[in-house]
C-alpha cells in the first residue's frame, strides 16, 4: 500500500529559493508517482513525480500556467537500487539554467523537454498551505521506499552537500550533512520510520494515508526483492506489493519470481511466508540459476514443492525429485532457505527446523553461473486467488508485519524470524561483500 504524508505549514517559506534531496527505492513501475507536491492539479501547484513512463518530472503551475518544468530524458526503472535526488530551484539567479535543476547519483541529468521559470518566478512550494511527500493529497500516491528527506528552505545546494563518491565512484549517502533548513525546511526518514522533523525546526508531519514501516533496506545497505521486472511464466497477473516482498499470484496460469540481487560464492538465507494458499496448485521456493532466466526449465533449480496436490511435498533439484513425502504446510508457515554457492548445498527449514535434508553435491550445477533465490506460483483455471506469500529478505518484515521475534544472526546484517544457519547472511550489498 502507499503511503503518503501531509502537512500544512503555518510559516511563509522561501517560493523562490529551496532544495529537496532524498533517497529512494521505486517499488513499483508505469504509474505517476509523487515524491513531493503541493497544490496537486489545481491552478497553483508545484509537483515532483515519476511519470506513468518512468521518467522524472518536475513542474511548477502558477496562476493557471506553466511556470517551469523539467522532464528526464531517462527512465528510471531500475527496482533493485537507491536513487539520490535533488531538486534544486533558485529562481533568483540571473542564470536562466540555474533557476530549476534535477540531479540523480550526484549529476545533472538531462532533459527530453524543458523551459527554465522567469526569473524570480515564484512556486507554489513553501507557501503556508498544505505539502504532500509521496502524493498530491488526491492522487499519484507513491509506492516506494525512502530515506533521508531533506527539505531546505531558503538554500540552493548543489548535491555534494548531500553525497560523495566513495573510492570505486559509487555515489554514496552523507549521513550527517551540514546544511539550513530555513524556516519551513525539514528533515525525515534518518533511520527510521518517523514523521517527527529531526531538523530542529519542529515542522512534523501526518501519515495521509498508508502506514509508514520501518526496514534494513537502505542506500547503505540494499537488500534483495522481488523483481517485478523479469515476468516468465503464463500468468502476467502476479501482483507485487510491500516493496517487491509480497505477491498475489491469481487464477490463468504459472508465474515465476526473481530475487533482484544474484551470487556465485557465498552463503545466503531468506525466509517465505505463506499467507494463504489453494492446496490442490503446487507452489515452489528455493534457487534458481541464471539458466533459468533464458530456458524457463525447472531443471535449473533447487525448489522445495509444497501445497500441491493432497499436501504432500517434494524437494526437487535440477530436474529430479530427491525428496518426497515430506511433512504439509499450513497458512503462516514460515520456509528458510539457505544456500551454500561455495560447497553446493541448500537446505530448507519449516518454522526454525529442519524441512527434508541437506541437498548436497551441486557444485558443478552452480559453476559459472549466477545464482538467485526463486519462486514459483501455480495458477489454478477457476480460483481468483490461488497463492499469496511474503518474504523476508532481511528486512525484518513479512509484508507490513514485523518479525515476532527476532533470530540470531552472527553477520549483524538483516534481521530474520529464526535463527540465521552459522557462517549464513542476508543477500543485501554489505552481504556480498563480506
């Protein structure tokens, strides 16, 4: 669900003058999408938004006509990563292409289409009216996840104020940047879940509608989703929701999900819900190799088969049954999935114990190849619902409810329901690289 926060400020701010930089994680594609607004469609209004094409918009409409916009020559599709963004205005610049700039990672992009605002043009942002972050308080209600929300009333910064890069030229975030948040200015999202303005300033917001939920999933530290980007399978219906976590996998046919991040080398575990189920489908979670993602065949896997038929399951590895008979699953049970890429193993474990045995002797399946945790509905012809599970990548949610309580997790990174496998961790980018 979306969530989007309002607040209506009681101080005229800077109209002409301001930056707002954040960090986000797009969870979901192809429809608008605010990031900050106020004034949505009216006559005065001042919006930045991912489009229904993925590109990034910023415009100010003043008095019933456009006032200055700027519309990305990019896409920006990419579910797995952390965007930083910078809208910069300053409309009192005598420089024409200074007065309203947007920078992603650190650099100005460009423009498919843009008119610079006249000079001292003023916006409708930090008015005393009301301000929406992930809306227009009518519509465009974002699905994404953020961090570190900057508003900085009277300040034009340029992004360096906010990020750096780091010796491999990765931009990175700055945690504790020097900058003024002017009047109306703010600061949300530093480190958690809060509406409480942590500027000083004292201007705290309301959650609009949704509910805010706090995860692992960082700019520091990315951790793997879903990836709604890879569709393989008969169905095209598979609905993706809570950051690219849960799914609701419907009637019509098969559908197959991705993890966003991949491994050759390592140890990694996760952990899959199971919400509600169809008990006569057979739904699978485990490992699929990079060969999958071009021949679609189920023998470039390790999958535990579950909810099938008379509930009885099977672990299947690499186009053979090598475990069958084994114990049934109900609603809220709770699979882990641990692989080994170094030593070729995977083991599955059914709420903290051990589910069948450990598969072993697959080093030579995985040679060469990327690996990634995987998914797999069954559709039924008939049932609208046949599947809805939720996994929990190390973000200490399965969909917006929290871990009952927590595991032990010797690498500090993720937080998990049970205990993480000794020498395991998170697949999230501080995970790789261990």
């Amino acid at each position: 669900m979306a969530t989007q926060l309002s607040r209506t400020f009681g101080s005229q701010g800077n109209q002409r003058k301001f930056t707002i930089s954040t960090w986000v994680k797009r969870n979901k594609l192809g429809t608008q999408q605010a990031i900050f607004g106020s004034g949505g469609s009216g006559a005065y209004a001042t919006n930045m938004y991912f489009s229904t094409i993925n590109e990034l918009q910023f415009w100010n409409y003043f008095g019933g006509a456009y006032a200055g916009y700027k519309y990305s020559s990019a896409v920006f599709r990419d579910t797995s990563a952390w965007y930083h963004i910078v809208f910069r205005v300053d409309t009192t610049s005598a420089t024409a292409s200074e007065r309203m700039r947007i920078y992603v990672n650190g650099e100005e992009i460009s423009y498919s289409s843009s008119v610079n605002p006249n000079q001292n043009q003023t916006m409708e942002i930090g008015h005393t009216g009301t301000h929406y972050i992930g809306g227009y308080g009518t519509g465009a209600e974002a699905e994404m996840c953020m961090s570190h929300f900057h508003y900085c009333d009277g300040q034009s910064y340029a992004p360096t104020e906010f990020g750096e890069y780091d010796a491999n030229g990765v931009w990175k975030i700055k945690l504790e940047p020097s900058v003024s948040y002017g009047v109306s200015g703010h600061f949300l999202f530093n480190n958690d879940a809060s509406v409480t303005d942590q500027s000083g300033l004292g201007n705290n917001w309301s959650v609009n509608s949704g509910t805010l939920t706090q995860t692992e999933d960082n700019p520091s530290n990315v951790f793997a989703t879903w990836n709604p980007l890879v569709k393989q399978g008969t169905s095209s219906n598979t609905t993706y929701s809570n950051g690219n976590t849960t799914i609701d996998f419907p009637a019509g046919g098969d559908g197959n999900m991705y993890s966003t991040l991949g491994f050759s080398s390592g140890k990694y575990y996760f952990e899959w819900k199971i919400n509600s189920f169809t008990a006569d489908r057979g739904h699978s979670v485990g490992l699929y190799t990079s060969d999958r993602l071009t021949s679609g065949s189920g023998s470039d896997s390790v999958l535990l088969q579950f909810c099938k038929t008379g509930n009885t399951n099977a672990i299947n590895a690499f186009g053979s049954a090598v475990q069958t008979g084994l114990a049934s699953f109900s609603n809220g049970d709770i699979i882990g999935v641990a692989v080994d890429a170094d030593n070729g193993t995977v083991d599955f474990t059914k709420n903290g114990s051990t589910y069948g045995s450990q598969v072993t002797g697959l080093s030579s399946n995985f040679s060469g190849k990327d690996l990634f945790f995987g998914a797999l509905g069954e559709g039924h012809p008939t049932l609208v619902r046949v599947f809805n599970a939720s996994a929990n990548f190390g973000n200490g949610y399965f969909g917006t409810t929290a871990v009952a309580s927590a595991g032990t997790n010797a690498s500090g990174i993720g937080i998990f329901e049970y205990d993480v496998p000794t020498g395991y961790t998170a697949l999230s980018t501080k995970g790789l690289n261990l």
